[in-house]
C-alpha cells in the first residue's frame, strides 16, 4: 500500500477528562515520527480551530514537554462544543474544513472526544469522501462518563472512578465523625449513564462507601428514597447517599426539575443548581438533621493527581494506536478496548467504525444494579476494578505537580 | 520530680482534618511506652465520651493499625463540638468529669483540637486544680483554618493548603478550557481567617491560579467585585475568583447571610458555605455569561491522599511532644510550633499556655494581602510554601487507600 503523505492534526473536544492530554502526547509523539506525515498540528479549540485556521505547530514544541502532557488534565490545546451546521441546510462548514485541509494537505485528521465528536468525526469523513479528498480520520475515545458505544470503557473513566471511590472513603471518614444525626448527599456526573456514580461501590465494598447510591439507568422514586433515608437515620444515626446527576424521576424529569420551585421559594433569588444540594435541603426539611449536598463538580474530572495509571496508559496508547491505524490506512473508525483478560488484566486495541459510536449511549447494564439503591453486584466490582490500578501524578516541583507547558506556536495562515 | 503515675486520655475535637488521627497515632503509641501511664483509653467523641464514660482501650489495638492512623482522615475515635455547661451557672459537666477521672484515675487528658477546645481544656483543668486532682493537661493544636493563637501554624492547615493549591492549578485547566466566555468561582473554608484560602496564591505562582481572591481579614466591597469581575472578563474572557466562607461585607454581613438564613452551631459560630454559588448567580444574572460555583466541601479537610509530609509529621511529633511533656510535669499548655529557618525549614516544639490559645483567633496579617483581591505577597509564599513538601499518602490495596481499622473495645464502666 502507498503511504498516504501529508500533514496531521488532532482536535480535543468535549468536556475534559485528566488524560485526555495522554491521548494528546500519544498522537503527537507517534506522527512526529511518522516519515509519512509531514506536519503535525493541533488544532485551537477542536473543531473550531480548524474552521478558524487556528493551530499550533507541534514540531516546535519541547519533546519533554509533550511527555508531561501525559499528566496534565484537561485539553491543553483547548476544547470545544461545537456542532457543525446541518449539512442539508448549510454546507458552508464543511467547504470551510475541505479548503482548509487542502491548502494545508491534511491527510490524517484525529478528533478526540465522545460521541458527539465521533459523530462530528464521521460526517467530516464522508464529505471529504464524497469531494474525493483522501484522509484518514481516526477517532479517539474519551469520557469520564464511559458511555461509548462499542468499547469496554473510555480513557477518563477510571481516573475519574479512582477519584470517586478515594474520595468517598475520605468522606465516610469525615461525614461519620459526630455523634450527632447526620446525612451526606454526594452528586457525580455521567449524564444519563451511571457508570461514574457506581464506582461508589468500590468504597462499599471497603466497608467505607454510602448507604445509598441512585443511577440513571434506574427510575428515582422520591417516596422510596425518603423512606429509606428514615430507616438508615434511626438504626444508624447518619446516612450517606451518592446520586447521579442524571437520575430521574418516573415523569423523566431530573431533581432540579422537580423541585426547581419549592427550592427557589425556600432560598429567595437564590436559585441553586445540583441534585445533591436540591435532594440535601428537601432531607433537612422533613427530618430535620444537619445534611450536607456536596457536588464532585470539575474536581472529578481533573484531579489528574489522582489519575489511574491503567488509564493514563492506555489513554496515551489509544493515540499511539489512532496515529498507527490511520498510517496503515485505517479510517472512519474510533480506537475501541476490547477486554482480554481480567486476571492479569489485559486489553487489545481494536477499531470501531465511527457511525456505531456516533450520538449512542452505553448505559449501565440493569442486572448489575442492585434493587433500592443497594449498590452494585459483584461484575460491575470486576468490571471496574482493574481500570482504578496504579498511581500516575504529575512530578512534583515545589511540592506542586509540574504539568506540561506548550509555547503554542500558531501556524502561520 | 516524682513520676505522676495513672490512665491517659485522648480526644478528639471539632472539625476534622487530614492529620488529625497522626497527632493520635503520636499520643498512642508514645503512652504506650510510657512507663508512668497506667492505661492508654481514647475518648468516644471527644469530651462526650468522657462524661458517658464510653472509651477505647487503646492497648487491645494492633501496633500496626495504630501506625496507619498516621494516614487516616479525621478523627478515628470520634469527634464533638460540645460546649461545657457554664461552670457558675451548672458546674454538673465539670462534677461528672471529675468523677469519671478519679474513678479510672485518670492522670493525663491530651485535647486534640482548635480554640474552642484549647477553652474547654483549660476551663476543666483550672477546675481540678481548684478540686485538688492532679491531672496534666496538654492540647494537640488541629485546625485547616490555621487561626490558633502563639504558634506558627496548626496541624492540618499544611495538607488543606496543597489541597487547595493543587486543585486550582488542575481546576485552571479545566476552566480556561472553552473559547467561550465563562467564569467560576471557588469557596474555601477557613471560618473568619483566610489562611487556607490564601494558599491559591502558590498556583497564581505557578501561573495557574485565580485571577482574583478574597480573605475575612477585608472587607468585601461588591462593587468592586463586580467592576473586577467585568474587566477580567473583557479581557480574557475567563475568570477564576477564589473566595473564603468567612468574607463580609462593609456591614459586617457574610455573603449568605445576605440572601437567607445563616444557623450558627452549638457555639454560637456561623454555619458557613454557600458564598460561592450565591455569587456565581449574581455574576450570571448580571454578565449573562456561564458562571460555576464550586465548594471545596469537605473535601478540602479530608484529603488525605493529598496530605503534606511535613504536615503529616509534625502533626504526629506533637502528639508525640505532648506526652512527653505531660510525663516530665508540663501542664495547661499547647503544644505549638516555633519556626527557626526557612530554608532549610526547621521547627522547635514549644509549650504555649492554654489560655493564650482559648477562644482567640489569629488572622493572616494584613500587610500580606494585596488591594483588590490580587492575592498574596511573597512573605505569605515563604510562609506557607514548606508546610506543603512532600507526599504522605495511605499505603494502597486494591488501588484505593488501606485506612486503619480500630477494633475500639470500650473499657468497662
């Protein structure tokens, strides 16, 4: 096969993760070396970037800085949200990007990110095919929420479950530490998937988790919910809850939907946002005991100094692979895991076409949640377990972590 | 001088902190050397325990899990926030402790904790002496506020800051990560001194940190705020604002207390937080922009994977300290913190008097912060940058932290 020549770009989009820049050193390190790709840029703010004509040569970049990228959170050369316009409707868009990378010759196209960016990813592809402009584009997965279609888990999701379950132990500890009556309501993200939130389960499982935990996948009946609260608040005196930002009641609205007007009415002009703090003040009312709504907020998603290390590796191997794929020809298709092996653990790379990743959602199987906001059963347990495994924080410098610092050298238009 | 031979005591008191239970390990395994101390109890939440006469034979316990309490949040044996009874209006508080002393001849009562129970501590030793019992009593300081009186800094407060430093400089990276325009601001805790909130100044260092920061120790002018607020956005149309729990404004009024409720716990202090989402809504309402407001919660306290070896240390040698100084006779003091160098860093041991430390607070001088919420001078930096070297994090098994587990036999009534 002729190797396909010309340059290459990688765009990050969506919201951040801690090794959503590993993916970033992977890419970058392996087309540098590539002989093939002529140019490696990245792209300012995703997709965006690209339309903008805005991106940075990363040849000229420090190769010790673009490997402490690999522990630095979040998107170093920024994210985006950004949906292209309809092409029905509008293509200007798409002739934007096709001109773009034909005066630069971008041949290979990365695009790291969820199922969004995939399904962004894809239709990219297919104008650029139905142009005939050659390019490989190769996508690579990434969500602390894990609900890609088609591979056993996302890079992102198990540093942020590492920090779930850490934290969570921490908290037992603090939120347990009175002898008064006492509840902790705990909010993780994860959108409609529950996979995040049920990373609870590990400090359960060290006898040090929450008494209830409420997935999306599951409908949220307050009456249940309530009750439950009472029972474990009389036979215990606190109860601790982790609830998905994402649940929802038997009418599909979230908690903040719900109560959005007796909150407003309790707290005046102050219109609070997250479950947890919402579910907190309606516990407080009817109970009458101290509650406290904590919410993991971006901590969650960027507490790099808490990454996995499994999931730093294979983060940065996921964009190894992505470059490899596409050199060899691959394209119109996401870097997926397929799990091998739980004990040892192990996984190979596989390719996963980019249309069955776009706009679906991988929910967390229903058998594995156990009925009353239980927790888990033991396969969700083995499922997650190996993908927590491992230290991989910054260096620190100062007694702070050293994260990668870029000179972002914009190529000249 | 003759050997006081009896029991020793310890509790636990107030807010929890990442070290606190590394002053225990410290009172523990140096009573249990001891030759004069009878018995070694710990008290079941604090001074609650003691007047129920419910304590922990702390010689049933493994050596091992007693040296893993240097790396477990909170307070193991239980905290308390009670207040005694006023002693010339009802002294049966003061009478019951008494009691429960001579009863199990009790000779040593260490008080871990902040100003509040240094007060308590002091008030029931002047009781005894008054009573002819002779009991040594010597306080372990502990508070993340770092507000105790007539010692460089307190246990706890060093883990807190590089908590707080670290998550700014990863929170930078998710927050600055759109090319939209967005602000969020930060809540520390600290109650009415703004030490902890102070150390965002470290990641402002590292030029990762908040554009704007505001201590207790200054009147907080909305306006100006607000002025601030809008010209940072203009500008780079990202702001990060890290605010403490205990700002007031011109009126005296914390920023909650502005806009609802404000409860005050048993001692009358108020129950602080909110202050950060109530402003996020303000700047959204006013700037129409994204706006987050993040709690650092509990959290912030009980980090422990991100505790400070120095912290870690020194919180465990004072607990050590205080037995010692309780055995060769010292009584009614703190055990406190003399900083001697820099650079290297190095600390005496010293014995502060209890009732220099009860019920006063020591704020962050005001020569050290900058006008209009610019953050810290270099001397603060100097101050606080060796509190926060080095690592201590629990040993991990499973990949989560492997926290010490007590057996917590209670002595028999």
């Amino acid at each position: 096969m002729k190797k396909l020549v010309g340059a290459a770009i990688l765009g990050q989009s969506g919201g951040p993760t801690s090794v959503i820049n590993a993916s970033a050193a992977g890419v970058f390190l392996e087309a540098l070396k590539q002989e093939c790709i002529t140019h490696v840029y990245g792209a300012k703010h995703g997709i965006k970037g690209i339309l903008n004509e805005e991106f940075y040569d990363i040849s000229k970049e420090d190769l010790k800085e673009l490997e402490l990228l690999k522990t630095t959170p979040s998107s170093m050369i920024g994210s985006v949200r950004y949906k292209l316009k309809d092409l029905a409707k509008d293509p200007s868009d798409y002739e934007k990007l096709l001109e773009v990378f034909k005066k630069y010759n971008i041949r290979y196209f990365f695009y790291n990110g969820g199922n969004d960016s995939m399904d962004t990813a894809n239709k990219i592809s297919k104008f650029f095919q139905d142009h005939d402009y050659e390019c490989r584009v190769v996508g690579v997965p990434k969500t602390i929420d894990n609900d890609l279609y088609a591979t056993d888990h996302c890079p992102g999701f198990g540093s942020a479950a590492k920090y779930v379950a850490t934290t969570l132990m921490e908290l037992y500890h603090d939120a347990t530490v009175y002898d008064t009556k006492m509840c902790t309501i705990v909010e993780v993200m994860g959108r409609n998937a529950g996979w995040l939130t049920a990373a609870a389960q590990l400090a359960i499982e060290k006898g040090q988790g929450p008494d209830l935990m409420y997935l999306p996948e599951k409908v949220f009946d307050y009456d249940e919910f309530f009750e439950d609260i009472e029972k474990i608040i009389n036979k215990k005196g606190k109860a601790i809850v982790v609830i998905s930002e994402g649940v929802k009641d038997a009418e599909g609205k979230y908690i903040p939907e719900h109560f959005g007007n007796l909150f407003t009415d309790s707290f005046g002009h102050a219109q609070l946002g997250g479950a947890a703090e919402i579910l907190a003040r309606e516990v407080e009312k009817r109970f009458d005991i101290k509650v406290r709504g904590i919410e993991f907020s971006l901590m969650q998603r960027c507490a790099q100094h808490l990454a996995s290390k499994v999931d730093v590796t294979e983060a940065y191997q996921a964009g190894v692979e992505a470059v490899k794929a596409a050199v060899n020809g691959a394209t119109d298709v996401m870097i997926g895991f397929e799990r091998v092996s739980n004990k040892p653990y192990k996984i190979n790379y596989i390719h996963v076409p980019l249309h069955k990743v776009a706009n679906t959602e991988k929910k967390v199987p229903l058998e594995w949640i156990k009925p009353h906001g239980k927790g888990m059963t033991q396969e969700y347990v083995e499922y997650v377990l190996p993908l927590i495994q491992g230290d991989c924080k910054a260096p620190l410098e100062d007694g702070l972590p050293r994260f990668a610092k870029l000179k972002k050298v914009l190529v000249k238009k």
